[in-house]
C-alpha cells in the first residue's frame, strides 16, 4: 500500500506513554537557557533603504553561549595533542571554558576537579568538516528531507542552517563518538548547493543557539555524476560534466558583474553621491562573498581530473577551493593540492558505489598526508560520524601496508585540527593548545581502537557526555524512555 504524507487529522493533548519523560526533557532544556540573556533572538533592525544592495552581515546570529563549566584537570593520561605531539602521563587543564595547559608537569592548582586519566588517553574534540545532520534527520522520513533544494542546479542562494532541526537524535550519538563541531552542509544534487555551517554538537531547540561563534559560512559545490545525472535526465542542462563547468562558468561571470556594481555603489555612497541601489540578489550575493574571499568553497568532487578542472575554474575567476569533499582519487593529484593549499575530506572504506567511486583506495589518507596535503576524514552519514575514531584507524592500516607509516600524533589532525582548518575555525578549536576551546575527549583506550569508548566528552570545558552519568546523555523525543545502554 502507498505511503500517505497527508496530516492526520489533530488529536486531544490526552496522556499517552512517555508524555511525563518529555516534560521533563522540555524542563531541563528551559532550565539550561534560564538567565541567559543571550539565548533570546537578537533584536531584528531593519538596514537603511539605500544599503540594500550590500552584502551585509546576516542576521541569523548566533547565541551560543558555552554552559557552565567547572575548573577540570585530567591528570596521568597519554594525550595526542593535535599539534603532532603525543604526551605521555601527561595533565590537560581546563577553566573559564579554555585550555589553560598541557604537558607532563602542569600544575594543577587547588579547588580544581580532577580526573584520574591513568591508562586513559585524551584528544580534541572530534570535528566532523562533512555532515548531514539536522538537514537529512532521523527518522528517515519524507517529511524530514531538507538537505536538497532539489529543483535547479544554481541554489547559492539556501542556506543549510534554515533547515536543520536541532532534535535530530543522532546529534546525541555524534557525541558519544567525541564528536564536538561539525559543518552541516547542502547535498550534492546541485552545481551550487547553498551554505553551510558550522555548529558545536550541544543539546539546544534553534539553530542559533548551536552555531559556532564566529565560523565563517561555506558555499557547498558539486561535481560529477549528481548534478549531471539529475538534471540531465530531466531534459535539462547540466547533462554531461562539459555542461556543469560551463554552468559554473556562467554564474562566476555574474557573480563578478554583481560584486562590481555593489563595489560602484559603494563607492559612490562613500563619497556622498546619489545613485539606486543595485536590487540584493541572494545568490549572487553568496558567489560575491566567494570572490571576495569571505566565504569558504567546499567542493564534492571524485574523480582526479574533475578536480584539477576545478581548480582551473577557480584560477579564472580568483577564488579558492578550501577543500575537495569525498576526493576518493585525491592521491592522484597530490601535487596540484599541495601547490593550491587545498584540503580533501574524504573516507577511508566507501569504495565502488557508482563509477566515479570505483577507483578509491583506502590508502588515500595516507598517500596525501605524506605528501603534504592536509586531510580529513569525513562522515556525510549518520552512522559512520559516530565512529570517525575508527575510520581514520582504517586509513593508518592501509597507509602501513603501502609503506606509508602515519604516526597516530599525526593521524589524530585528520578528525580535530585538520577539519577545522577546513571549516576556518582552527584559530578557536581543533588542539589541545592553551587559550583555545576546551573541547576535549577522555577515552577508555587508544583512541584508534576499535574498543576505544569516548567517556568523558567536554565542550567548552562544560562535560557535556559522562558514560557514568546517565542525566548527561540527552535524548530528543523520539528517544525519550528508551533505556540506557539499550542504544
């Protein structure tokens, strides 16, 4: 029988099960934005008239606030600090929701709570610079699909963050993974799939109040069979990989022409002159802010050639590429990524699940890492983002069968600092560095075991996940009297 989406028809507010755990939860959650005023939304102004045409900053802000967090010291851990350090019995101090220190004869002052990190190893917060939550939520439902706008090639104009829901339960498991940051993106159907952004992985009812304070926004692009096959068997172009790169092409030459008449007008205003504003145009104002180097291009691309292609299109018109996203035949070109300062963003395991795939190796990591390149290791899903640990252990034991031995104080960059390098946010987060974001991670074991359990997760110094805690392990209302550890 056809599934039917019609509303069913509204029903009396009666008691049913699990009613009294979801108050609860709506409780506790009203309580954590209680006396902060910056939970509210901000004060919308509207800009003056002849301002219009100006790439003006958005008024989605974010209200992040970091919750509050008690002075932390893990003591006696093995800690990879994300800067190509390992330290052995080594002290990670946390207050005022920053890293203070961390080394093997850090000072642990008094007052301050400690954890006993003994056989226990410690780690950034894992970052995830490829994600789909809240945009393609779960349940796996019609009525949960926001990730596509999936009706044109050019879309620069959505943004992800208008459509990712915040009670997404796998939020939750990201974090029992040691997820803390993650960049949600568009999906792949357009040559320009819209921003994306970036979000720090805590408990929260708007967007606003996850998004990242001070990330820069992203533009998704894509290459290859998704856009191609989408529109091309809609009798409509993009139909072959000729046809997208003319349509990037087109959009840059319009984006350009745009960006100059708000720079003449601009001009013009600045020394007192009349003149109509140029009409804001929300694309183009979002290739604009590509082309003045505000925004970050993030790039699903796969094939070696495709990629070197796009890099040619971004010398034309002087923009560049932050990252190529999936990248499976990276290795190829490691050279032409190095010479570009270009990140990939890719997998270790997914391999020959449609043509341009057919050629991935789980050596790729590897191979770029050793020639230079700075690497990711991805999600785009929702069950492998929670187990990033393992993934990139998967990459080291391919690289060392090839002969390519990444040491783990160097593979750990491809969950924590190197993602955020991507993301533009590595200057707040990704290392374990004094001054930076105490997002940390206490594991069970080396965490490129398979074993390896996140235990403690912290966000700004704030313990957002204790695995002996059961009140730490939020759940959204579809998971509401599920019992724990039945997960």
């Amino acid at each position: 029988m056809a599934r039917s989406f019609i509303d069913p028809a509204p029903q009396p507010f009666t008691h049913r099960p699990g009613r009294t755990a979801l108050l609860a939860t709506a409780l506790a959650l009203l309580a954590g934005c209680a006396g902060d005023p910056s939970s509210a939304r901000p004060a919308s102004t509207p800009p003056p008239a002849e301002s219009a045409a100006a790439p003006a900053p958005a008024p989605f802000a974010s209200t992040y606030q970091p919750r509050p967090a008690a002075d932390t010291a893990i003591v006696g851990a093995s800690i990879l600090t994300g800067t190509g350090t390992r330290i052995d019995d080594g002290t990670v101090l946390m207050a005022a929701g920053k890293i203070i220190a961390v080394g093997a004869d850090v000072a642990v002052p008094s007052g301050v709570r400690v954890i006993d990190g003994r056989s226990k190893w410690v780690t950034p917060g894992i970052i995830d610079a490829h994600s789909h939550l809240g945009v393609f939520p779960a349940p796996g439902v019609q009525g949960h699909a926001d990730g596509n706008e999936n009706i044109d090639p050019y879309t620069a104009h959505v943004w992800a963050e208008h459509s990712i829901w915040p009670q997404d339960p796998v939020f939750t498991k990201a974090r029992a993974g040691g997820v803390t940051s993650l960049l949600i993106l568009p999906g792949s159907a357009n040559l320009f799939g819209g921003r994306g952004v970036s979000v720090k992985n805590v408990p929260a009812v708007t967007v606003q109040q996850m998004k990242f304070p001070g990330a820069p926004y992203t533009l998704k692009m894509a290459c290859g069979e998704n856009p191609k096959g989408r529109y091309g068997s809609r009798g409509r172009a993009p139909a072959t990989r000729m046809g997208e790169v003319a349509g990037f092409r087109r959009a840059w030459i319009d984006a350009a022409e745009y960006s100059r008449k708000v720079d003449i007008y601009e001009k013009k205003r600045a020394r007192g002159e009349g003149g109509e504003a140029p009409k804001r145009d929300l694309g183009l104002e979002t290739l604009a802010g590509v082309l003045k180097g505000d925004i970050l291009v993030q790039n699903h691309c796969y094939r070696a050639d495709e990629m070197a292609v796009m890099l040619d299109v971004g010398h034309e018109f002087g923009y560049k590429t932050r990252a190529f996203h999936h990248a499976v035949e990276a290795y190829k070109i490691a050279d032409l990524l190095v010479a570009d300062d270009v990140c990939v963003a890719t997998w270790a395991t997914r391999w020959g699940f449609k043509m341009e795939a057919y050629d991935a190796i789980e050596e790729n990591a590897a191979i770029l890492s050793k020639a230079g390149v700075c690497v990711a290791i991805h999600s785009d899903e929702q069950r492998l983002i929670q187990r990033l640990n393992v993934e990139s252990a998967v990459a080291i034991a391919a690289g060392r069968r090839a002969g390519i031995d990444i040491p783990q104080e160097e593979a750990i960059k491809w969950i924590t600092l190197n993602p955020a390098k991507i993301m533009g946010i590595a200057d707040k987060t990704g290392s374990l560095e004094p001054g930076k974001m105490a997002d940390v991670v206490l594991w069970s074991k080396n965490p490129f075991s398979v074993y390896a359990i996140a235990e403690e997760v912290f966000i700004d110094g704030a313990l957002v996940l204790d695995t002996s805690d059961p009140a730490t392990r939020y759940r959204s209302d579809f998971e509401i009297g599920q019992p724990v550890g039945e997960e």
